[in-house]
C-alpha cells in the first residue's frame, strides 16, 4: 500500500464521493481518494513542467465546473485544470504565476492555501512569501489584495465570504467578498476558542465553520460569527487519535467532514458533531 508523505486536504476538497488530496513533500503530487469501493488515484509527479509539482500545499474544486486549482507551492505558480471529457490528465492546464518568486500582482511566493467561491468562481490564494491573499477571477486575473496575513487554510461560505486560519498567530480571520477584515477570533490556548497552530478550515451548509486545531490534536466548530459549537480530539474506538491532523473538508451530499492526518496518513470521516464514520489508509 502506497503512503502519502504529508497529506493535506483542502486540502481535501470534496467532488462526488471523491476526496482531493494535496500530496506534498517527496511525492509533490496530488491524489484522489475514492471512497466505497476504496481506490485512490494519482495526479503528477516531482518537477516543473506543467504536468508536475513541487511541494504543492493547497487544492481547490469549483464545484459546478469541476475546475481543479492547485497551489503548486514551490514552483511558485497556480495551476487549473479546466474539466472537459475524459481522464483528469487530459484536461488543459493553465498556469497562473512565472515560476519565479514575485511580489506584484498576479506573482506568488510560495503560494499556499487556495480557496474557490461556489458561486462566483472567485479563487483565494494565500501568498505566504508576500503576507497576503490575493482574489482572482476563475481564469487568472487579479482583483483584490488583502495584506498582512498569510494563511494555512482557507474557505468561502454562501456569502462569499473568506475564513483564513493564520497558524502563527492562532487566529481565525473572517473577511468580505472585497477581502476587508470582518472579525477575527481566537488566540493561542487550549481552552474552547482557542487554538495552536490551525491550518485546514472548511464551512458546511449551514455556515458553519469547522477549523484543523493542529497543535491541540482537535476539530472545533464555529458558527459563521465565531461561537464556539462543539470540539472533537479523536475518534471513537473504530477510529483514532489525531497525530498531525492538518486537512479538512465538507461533504455537503452526507453531510460528513473528512480529516487528513499528516502524520498518521490517513482520512478519517466524522459526522457534524464528531461521531466516528470511517478511516482510510492511504
């Protein structure tokens, strides 16, 4: 059985039965996790031409195209696969970014989390290099700018607006469809509310807001105004423990959140308020 070097998802995205998996680290690929029956399928490889990744951190899916992005993080560029007939590696590529590290717009350094609005088509790209996010139209233009956060996760709810989990400063950050801050909540803590190190985020259709607490092995769920609704740490006894838990996704057609684990490999599925689904090993 093949191992994920440093699963993330949102690093899962959910399209059909199917969670998309940014692979970073030596495989710099992405995968595709099919669930009932079981399969997995593998997207790139270790490089820097079109059809190959280095490191990348970040995927997105719009759901009504099944348009693919990816924050292929150290190539310094994103990458669209647009959907047409036939297998994903045929779809055309189009890269957003010149491969090199650059602080105009349109330019990236180490781009990486990535976001798309379910309506508009908008993307989100957090630009780690540059402390910031940037917005793009769905075929690469620039729009807007927010500076002075750089995000490990990122998610948009029925409104357009934009959740940032900023690891460094423990936060959450809300922001308009314009990328004008919101709110923000939390600081670094281990009580409800507070977080170590968040990375993946993902909303629900209720707006709900489901954060990664990485360093405090945990799920917490918000409402869109930050209350605090619910946490989970591990699993029931079919499940288990988070280790480096990093990566989640929705899935609005069960109404199911999926987890990525870095360090354990693994996905594992919950209900909205944490009971135990299933776990795959990848």
């Amino acid at each position: 059985m093949e191992n994920l070097s440093s699963p993330n998802t949102q690093d899962n995205v959910v399209t059909g039965n199917r969670v998309i998996v940014a692979d970073e680290g030596d495989n710099s690929r992405i995968l595709i996790v099919k669930f009932m029956p079981f399969s997995t399928f593998s997207l790139g490889s270790s490089g820097t031409t079109p059809d190959k990744f280095k490191n990348p951190k970040g995927v997105a899916v719009h759901y009504n195209t099944g348009n693919i992005f990816v924050a292929d993080t150290n190539n310094n560029r994103i990458k669209k696969y647009t959907r047409v007939s036939g297998s994903i590696p045929t779809w055309p590529i189009s890269i957003w970014g010149t491969g090199s590290p650059g602080s105009g717009d349109e330019q990236f350094d180490k781009p990486w989390a990535i976001a798309v609005d379910p309506y508009s088509s908008d993307v989100y790209v957090s630009d780690k290099g540059n402390n910031r996010i940037q917005k793009f139209t769905a075929s690469g233009k620039f729009i807007t700018k927010f500076v002075g956060i750089w995000s490990t996760g990122m998610a948009v709810d029925s409104y357009g607006n934009v959740y940032a989990s900023v690891s460094h400063k423990h936060k959450i950050y809300k922001l308009s469809p314009k990328l004008e801050t919101i709110s923000a909540w939390g600081h670094q803590g281990t009580a409800n509310g507070e977080f170590d190190n968040p990375h993946g985020i993902t909303v629900d259709t209720k707006n709900d807001v489901y954060v990664v607490d990485t360093g405090n092995f945990r799920i917490q769920k918000f409402t869109k105004d930050g209350q605090h609704i619910a946490s989970w740490t591990h699993a029931n006894s079919g499940g288990g423990i988070f280790r480096i838990p990093y990566g989640i996704a929705f899935d609005g057609s069960t109404n199911s959140v999926h987890v990525s684990d870095n360090s354990l490999h693994t996905i594992q599925t919950f209900t909205q308020t944490g009971g135990f689904v299933q776990k795959v090993i990848l």
